[in-house]
C-alpha cells in the first residue's frame, strides 16, 4: 500500500505488472523510428495518469504546432473509434460525433494534464519549465516530446553529449522534485537508439516501440500490430507487451 501511493499506474495491467508502476524518481525512454508511435505511447500514459486519474501532469511539446497537438490530444480522448486523427485533420465528422468529441474533451480540461510548446527546446528552458509547473501546480509527471529536439548549435559538446547532458539534468531535477519524466527518444539511422548505452545508463526504464514482427504477430495474432519492448528495467523483465495502433 505504501508503494502504491507512491507510484504512478498505467491502463495497461501488462506494463504495471512488469514494472510495479512507475515510481517518483524514475527516468523512463520512450524511443522508436519516426512516425513509429512513441508520441502516440507517450500521450496514453500520460492521458491514463494525468487526465484519468487527475494526477497533475506536464507535457512539453517540442515539434507539433498547438493546433495538431490539439488533434492529437482530441483523438485520443475521443469515445467514438471512427473520430480518430485522420478524420479530425480532414474535417470528415459529423455533427453528432462533434457534440460528442466535446464532451470527451471535457475531461482534458478537468484533468491534471498541463502542456506547453516549446519549439526551440534548451536545457535551461526545459528546466525552468518543470521547476515553475512543480512549485505552481505539484506535478508529479512530466513527458519531454521529444529530447531530441534540444537545441545543441551553441554548443560545443557534440549533439549526443548535450543529449545527454539532458538526460543527466532531467535525472537531477526528478530527485529534488520527486517526479516521474518520460523522455521520449529517436532511433538513429540504424534504427537502434542514439547512443544506447550511455543514455539507457541515465534510464531506470527503456520502453522501445516498433511494429510486430512476421513471428510475434503470427503469436499474438488480431488485433495487435505494435509492440512496446521493455528493453531495460532496473525492477522490470525484458520482454515485449502488444499493443494496437
């Protein structure tokens, strides 16, 4: 019971399970290929625990305009599966399906989830937003979308030691705030993530999303297509939990 209240849960009983919940204090990657849907798995944990449970919650935004953070956040709260974001960005929804969308939406706005785009992302502009968002409003999560996006051009450290510098920093400011941040993470051309095991160090957790394999998806069959690997955890087994996208 203890524990319980000091970690946060997600709706996936898989994920809890394998990870006993994500306590304050963890630094969780969420990586994957572009367009893979690591923002997509990024913004159900946070829906699940800022908006569901009305935990207070940061989001900063990096790459999207408030306008298609806005479809995004509205496709993943919709209750009707044919409102979806495809059909939001073309306008193709009905009356009947609008008035409902605006009832899903309310539980955005009487949830705990704050957001802010941040499209020139620095360290210190990052930091200065979780420690103003903690003191205001006493988030407990935060999900940076995504690291990458750090401005590294006055640098002189080579871009994946600022990244990493970010990481190190987003490790600090959770031990004096107590906070759960989700860093979500791009593969390099390879397709295995920038410099792996230096940043996988910094990590308590490395949830790795792709699309099934010939193999898994013949083994967990309809109506998963995705997988998200639990590539590292300190309390958590390796292994792969399906999900649909």
């Amino acid at each position: 019971k203890s524990r319980n209240k000091k970690c946060l849960y997600t709706a996936s009983f898989e994920l809890n399970t394998a990870t006993g919940g994500l306590e304050a204090g963890d630094l969780v990657i969420i990586s994957g290929p572009t367009g893979g849907g690591k923002t997509a798995l990024t913004q159900n944990i946070v829906k699940d625990i800022a908006i569901t449970q009305k935990v207070s919650a940061l989001y900063i935004n990096t790459e999207m305009s408030k306008g298609q953070m806005a479809l995004r956040w509205a496709a993943i709260l919709s209750s009707d599966d044919a409102v979806n974001n495809t059909s939001l960005r073309a306008g193709k929804i009905s009356d009947e399906q609008f008035g409902k969308l605006t009832g899903d939406l309310d539980a955005m706005y009487n949830g705990g989830l704050h957001t802010v785009t941040i499209p020139e992302l620095t360290i210190p502009k990052m930091m200065s937003a979780i420690r103003r968002y903690s003191m205001q409003h006493g988030i407990r999560l935060v999900a940076v979308d995504y690291i990458g996006r750090v401005d590294t051009m006055n640098s002189n450290k080579d871009d994946w030691k600022q990244l990493l510098s970010a990481a190190k920093k987003l490790k600090t400011i959770w031990q004096k705030y107590g906070l759960v941040v989700l860093m979500v993470a791009q593969n390099d051309k390879s397709g295995n993530l920038a410099m792996a095991s230096y940043m996988e160090h910094e990590a308590d957790l490395h949830l790795h999303v792709r699309p099934l394999e010939e193999k898994e998806q013949a083994k967990y069959g309809d109506p998963w297509n995705y997988a998200v690997q639990i590539k590292k955890g300190r309390s958590a087994p390796k292994g792969i939990i399906p999900v649909r996208y």
